[in-house]
C-alpha cells in the first residue's frame, strides 16, 4: 500500500522532528521544511531507518511567498499532502518594546502567516481527496498572558494562531478536513514531562480522531 505524505514545516530538532517521527511510525511519508535544509541531512535518515521515504526542503517560512513555493515544490516532487503539521515559531526573549517593529513583524509572519500560507497551499488537494489533517504547535501563554515572560512576539503569534487554527476548524470541517491546534502549556525539553516525543502523541492523537468527533484543541500540560 503507498504511503500518505505528511508535511513538517518548521523541522527544528525538537517538536518538528518528533512530529515528523511519530507520522513515520504511523506510516507516512515525510517532507520537512526548514530554513536550512542541509541541516536536517541527519533527520532525514532517521526517518529513512523508520521506513519512511524522507526529504528536506528549505524555505523561509516568515516569508509566506516563500512558504508557500516550499510547499508547490514538494507537491511537484512528492506529490499531495495528507496532512500538513506547522511547527513554525521564534523565542526572542527580551523587555516588551526592546525589539524593533520590524523584528516583531517577523516574528508573527512566522508564527501566523506562514502557518495561512502552508495550509492555504495543501488546501485544494485536500478538498479534491475528500480530506486531510492540518495540525498546529500552540503554546500555553496565549490561553493566559504572563508579564514577565519576555516573549512578547511569541505570545502574540501563538494568540493568533490560535485564532487561525479554531476558525479553520469549523470552516473546512464540512470539506473533510480536520484542523487541530496543539497547545503546549509548558516548556518542551528531552527527558521532562515535556518531552517532544510524548508531546508528540497528541498530534497523532488528534490526526486519528474518527470524522464526526474531531477535536479542535488538545492543551498538553505534561501529564
């Protein structure tokens, strides 16, 4: 049986790889999407050693021109995507106002626009397949702002992903396609609670949920 191809955008060595891992256990194909895709050479192969055909893709995902070309290149190597699982995210830590407008801009193209490019990308194949999964990284501080934290950028594109994610939910569930946000409420780290691997099962989690019970939100809190 041919296998369903799984798009990871925002591939970094923690969640995007393990995300990318849990699909390959699960019998898909991978693309992974990262700035530096020469980076992701390693990836690859372990994806390989889990039966998976893997490629790495570079793209700029705060340029959502840019995301969205990664995305057509695949499709014209690979083929459609079955599920598309956006990763995309920047921890600048810093006072509120320290950075410039224009680092902020990026920083949310990054968290919002490119997450609306990628699924606005891998849209009509999933119309035209009757179905398909778009899945989120969410994280905790936009279901509760703290002062303090220092990631001003983060927090507003993880607001408004969120936004995103629980409006496409109900716009494309009548088209067959699931949309699901998964929301992390705490630091993701190898060896914790939060560990990329567990965290991971929740996006498989929600992919496997049958028609008709589709979850929008899953909050991880590490237990």
């Amino acid at each position: 049986m041919q296998r369903k191809l799984a798009i990871v955008a925002g591939a970094g060595p923690g969640m995007g790889l393990a995300i990318a891992r849990r699909f390959a256990r699960g019998g898909f194909d991978i693309a992974l999407v990262a700035r530096n895709a020469g980076r992701l050479e390693g990836a690859t192969a372990e994806l390989g050693a889990l039966g998976a055909r893997a490629s790495a893709h570079a793209a700029d995902l705060s340029d959502p021109v840019a995301a969205e070309a990664a995305i057509a290149a695949i499709r014209a190597a690979r083929g459609p995507a079955a599920v598309l699982a956006y990763n995309g995210g920047a921890w600048n830590q810093g006072a509120p106002l320290a950075m410039t407008a224009e680092a902020f801009h990026r920083d949310l193209a990054l968290g919002v626009s490119g997450a609306y490019a990628c699924a606005r990308a891998v849209h009509a194949d999933m119309v035209a397949a009757g179905g398909g999964t778009l899945l989120f990284t969410g994280g905790g501080l936009s279901l509760a702002p703290q002062a303090g934290v220092g990631v001003a950028s983060l927090v507003a594109g993880k607001a408004g992903l969120r936004g995103l994610a629980l409006v496409l939910h109900e716009e494309l569930k009548p088209q067959g396609i699931h949309v699901g946000l998964v929301t992390i409420a705490g630091m993701v780290a190898p060896g914790t609670a939060f560990d990329p691997d567990r965290i991971a099962e929740a996006y498989w989690a929600l992919h496997a949920e049958p028609e008709g019970a589709w979850t929008a939100e899953a909050v991880f809190s590490g237990r």
